[in-house]
C-alpha cells in the first residue's frame, strides 16, 4: 500500500493574482513546493489579460486563464459582463480541476482564486485560502465555511474566520529581495549615493501612488535643503513629470526610477521608508525593519491597506498619515522621524518583532500535511 502512494505524483493548483503583491508570494510558495518536493506537478490558474500571465510562465510555470475580473465598485458597463464572468469562470474552473485532479488547491487572493477554490471546495478537494491582510475580503470570508485550512499573516482573524483553521504563517516575500545584510556598499555605488547622507525610500507599489508622488514633489526643495538623499520609484503614470523636474538634481542626490529591480539594494541604503500599505510591502518592510510611514491607498477593496497599517501602528511599528492629508503632513513627518533615531530605533525593533522570514515554508508545511491525508 505504502509503494502505491509513493509513485502517485502530488498535484497542486495555486489560484490567484492580479498585482504582484498576489502573484510573487503565489511563485514563492510554488517554489518553496519544488524545492521540498520536486516531483510535485503545479498548475497556476489566473485571470486572462492579468500580469499572472506573463510572470508566472516567466518564473517556470504553466498557467490557464478565467475570464473573470472584479465587480466595478460605481455603476458602470463593465459590470453587466459581470454575471456571465462569473459563470464562464466557474465552468471552466471546473473544468480545469476535472482534467488536471489536484491534491490541493490553494486560493492567494486575486480574480480567480474565487472561481477555482469554489469548484475545489464542491468536489471536496482539500483547499487552502493565503490571506495576506488584516481585514479579509468577501470572497475569503464566504469560502472559509468550506475550506481545509487559512494560512494568515495577523493576530485576531478569528474574528472573520473559523478559529479551528486558522494558521498564522506570515505572507510569503522574495528572499533576494529581503536579504540586505553585507549589501550597503554595493547599494551606494549601485545608486550612485552617498554613504554618510541620509536617505529616503519612496515606494507607491508597482503603478506608482499619485498622492505620494504629489506629496514628494511639493516637499522636494526641504529634502535637497536638509542635505538628504531620495530614492524616488514613481511609478509609470508619474515617472515623466517626476524625471523632468528631477533631471538637474543629479549631484544632490536625487534618483528618480519608474521601477526598482534591485529592490534588496534600495532597502539596504534607506534610512526612511514613505510605502503604500499593500500586505507584500509590509512584510518586506518588517522583514527588513526599516522606519516607516505608511500612507494606504485608499481605494483598496474594504480599505485593507489601512486596517494593515493600522495593525502595526498599534504595535508602535510604524507610522500612518490618511492618503488625503499626505500632501500637507508629509514633509514635516518625514523630517521629524528622519531626525529622530530613537524612534527610528523603536520603529526598526518593533518590526523586527512582527517579521516572519519563513512563511513560504510554513505554508508548504500545511499544504504538505493535507496531502498526506
């Protein structure tokens, strides 16, 4: 009996995506997957027309596409597809888990972790939700009824979901990415920066954030006057009108990027990070226990982003300003901390306390035990 199973290959599909903050930590938990279990066949399920598309294939993997996207939040023409979206989605979730009979299933939030764990869930195939913030969506909180278990990254979800599932795993982050140790000389050169001037990092996620953008650009001349150095990612959208007034303030060390790769090299010189509040960015941000202001993007579904700032506010892990007061309260926030090292100590320990470097393992781990049963 025990040689059958050994031969039987573990299939799992990982569902999800949308934005980064959804399809990275999907690739590190897939990843982490091989490397304890390289016999393991993975299938992603994404939404058609999504970045999951490219990414995931580019990371090694195949992936099918729903035709499914979110319902517009004012009433608009896109929402009368919504319904036959959802139903086109469903059978063909169906379909896919059909062909392909999975081990597991898990959902990582996005478009089409809805559709797939719900076709999952009907057939009884052990599932998993990845909730990434503190404040679930409507999707996770319907299907956590009938899923096997909830791989958390905050204290208190019992309050959403059914405490007997719950696991507090942390949310996946890219080890390259949070591994800045040793790396402060390359990171300086790198730049082109200065070593014994501070530095702020600015990040708005991957589109950039208008506010923060906006705010940056009123507060540029005090950041120059004050001696300090700026990492600026603005994003596409702002990346002209930023580099155009930037482009004279080379040797006062300003750096305007539309997007970091070396992500690991901007953590590693910032002194003061000014970040959305999206659950990849916190974790990164505890991991790498940076001083913080967390300005939330406040079209966010349930206004997650706040609730996960909040969460560490509480904890006197970092800083929050409303994204409508960040052009007025910006620029003497970002200077009082700046100059403040016991807060930015406080700060620096207090995240350091909340980081969990090892959560694609500890996911793996309850995936794992699912498909031994």
């Amino acid at each position: 009996m025990q040689e059958s199973s050994k031969q039987h290959r573990t299939k799992v599909i990982i569902s999800g995506g949308g934005t980064g903050g959804h399809i990275f930590p999907a690739i590190a938990i897939a990843n982490a997957l091989i490397k304890r279990e390289p016999d393991t066949d993975i299938l992603f399920v994404g939404a058609k027309g999504k970045m999951e598309m490219e990414k995931v294939p580019a990371a090694g993997y195949p992936i099918e596409g729903l035709w499914i996207s979110g319902l517009q939040r004012k009433l608009t023409i896109k929402n009368l597809s919504f319904p036959f979206k959802v139903l086109s989605s469903l059978m063909k979730a169906k379909k896919i888990i059909n062909n392909f009979n999975p081990d597991v299933v898990i959902g990582v939030g996005g478009y089409a972790s809805g559709p797939t764990l719900r076709a999952a869930t009907k057939k009884k195939i052990p599932s998993i939700i990845q909730e990434q913030n503190s404040f679930p969506g409507i999707t996770n909180k319907l299907l956590a009824k009938d899923v096997s278990r909830i791989c958390v990254a905050y204290d208190g979800m019992g309050k959403y979901f059914p405490e007997n599932k719950i696991v507090k795993t942390g949310n996946p982050v890219r080890q390259n990415v949070i591994d800045i140790n040793g790396k402060s000389d390359s990171a300086y050169k790198f730049f082109d920066l200065d070593k014994n001037k501070k530095t702020i990092l600015v990040v708005g996620g991957s589109q950039g954030a208008f506010s923060i953008n906006k705010a940056i650009y009123k507060y540029l001349d005090l950041i120059i006057e004050k001696g300090i150095q700026l990492i600026w990612q603005t994003g596409k959208f702002y990346y002209e009108t930023a580099k155009e007034v930037t482009n004279d303030l080379n040797d006062k060390g300003i750096r305007t990027i539309q997007f970091i790769d070396r992500m690991d090299y901007a953590y590693a010189v910032a002194d003061v990070i000014i970040s959305r509040a999206g659950a990849i960015a916190i974790s990164e941000i505890c991991a790498v226990g940076k001083p913080t202001i967390f300005i939330p993007l406040p079209t966010a579904a349930e206004d997650h982003q706040k609730k996960n700032a909040l969460a560490l506010v509480e904890k006197e892990a970092a800083l929050f300003i409303e994204n409508k007061d960040a052009i007025n309260q910006l620029g003497k926030a970002v200077m009082d901390l700046i100059n403040n090292e016991n807060q930015q100590s406080t700060l620096h320990i207090n995240l350091k306390k909340l980081a969990i470097t090892n959560a694609d393992e500890r996911i793996v781990d309850e995936i794992l035990k699912l498909t031994a049963n």
